[in-house]
C-alpha cells in the first residue's frame, strides 16, 4: 500500500486519514507558531481541549498522532479524537473509524470503524464516504455491496478528491449492469433525503486540505 494524500492519485485502494482543515481553524490557529514551539501548542490546546473545545480536542489527537510536542502515542491520539467524535465532529468520526480500520490506540475493529465512518459520511464528509466506501468495496465489517461502494465512492467525488474518482472507475469496470443501476438509484435517494446538505459544501476543504493520509491493510 502507499501513502495517499487528498491531491494524489490513488494506484491502490487505501483508507485516507484526515486530522486537519487549515481552512477552518482545525489544526492549531497559528500553524507556525505550533511548529516553532509544539510542546508550548500542546499545553495550549490541551487545556482548551478538557474543557470540551471540539477544535483543541482534534489538535491534542494530532499532536499526539504525530509526536509533535507530546511522546507520540496513538492511545492517546485516539482518546481525543473520540471525544471529538462524541460531539459530532465529522474529522473526529473520520478518523477513530480510521483508527478502528488500523487497530492504532484501539483493538482493530470495522464494524466499530463502519459506525464511526457512517456517521461523518452521513454529514456528507468526502473523506469518510470515501473510507466507507472502501469497507463495502471489500467487505470489512460490511457485507460487500459494490452497489453501496458505488454510493460512496460517487458522493466522494462531488468532494473532488481524486482518489476517489480513480476509485469510483475501477469500481465500475467489475460492477454489473444490475449493480450499477442499484448504485445509482442509491445515489439519487441519498441526494433526495439530504437536500437540506450542499454537496458541494467539502470540495473546497478537499483542495485546501492538510492532511495526514496512509493507505490501510485489511
């Protein structure tokens, strides 16, 4: 498997964790001042994070993801990023379902990982229908439904990630005409039951997006 970024091509069908959304302040406020002084950025946001910032509790799980201004630990890293998740925060669903699919800071676990990621892909986030899509693909923690992968993968890449198109094409060359026709009709109810959500609502943060994305064994 490779490391795949939201800008890249995919050549394999990897799950893409994503923390952060410069754009809207998801990382910490001053990146380079973080990245200047982390361990201060930490004691900051941890802070900030305890009394329940959603915004600090996704900061402190990056932190400690990636070992900037804390020991890395992945236990750690998942403990906030579930908080984050508890409140609703789609990155924060995203990524314990991620976590879930790599058994870091928690037992391996897709089904968990499916209850996660449905959550923040019903929020239309690019990035989790795209992971979700990639369960269904091949069955973990779902039945495998090419049709409900197709599903995804499509409402994906309204987000303009371009993993997810080449995925959506590979998709579509072993699907059946039957499964094809089921992926579309499934597309079109869940746009009807969401017309209340802009669709294009994520393609700026796909464009915009710093991430930290690595493909995931089965």
């Amino acid at each position: 498997m490779i490391v795949v970024l939201a800008s890249r091509e995919m050549r394999l069908k990897p799950l893409t964790f994503s923390i952060s959304r410069q754009s809207k302040g998801i990382r910490p406020r001053n990146i380079i001042w973080q990245d200047r002084d982390p361990v201060k950025a930490a004691g900051f946001y941890r802070k900030a994070a305890e009394h329940g910032h959603v915004t600090a509790q996704l900061d402190m799980g990056y932190l400690y993801k990636t070992g900037k201004g804390v020991r890395q630990d992945y236990f750690e890293a998942a403990k906030w990023f579930r908080r984050a998740a508890e409140q609703g925060d789609p990155i924060g669903e995203n990524t314990i379902g991620y976590m879930y699919c790599r058994g870091e800071g928690v037992s391996r676990d897709y089904r968990q990982a499916t209850d996660w990621l449905q959550k923040a892909a019903e929020q239309n986030y690019g990035l989790a229908q795209f992971n979700l899509g990639f369960l269904y693909q091949n069955g973990l923690g779902v039945p495998l439904n090419y049709a409900e992968a197709y599903k995804w993968f499509t409402l994906a890449a309204n987000s303009d990630l371009a993993a997810s198109r080449r995925a959506l094409k590979e998709l579509t060359q072993i699907m059946t005409t039957t499964q094809l026709r089921d992926g579309q009709a499934k597309v079109s109810d869940w746009v009807s039951r969401h017309n209340n959500l802009d669709l294009a609502a994520h393609k700026a943060d796909a464009k915009e997006l710093d991430s930290f994305a690595t493909a995931a064994e089965p």
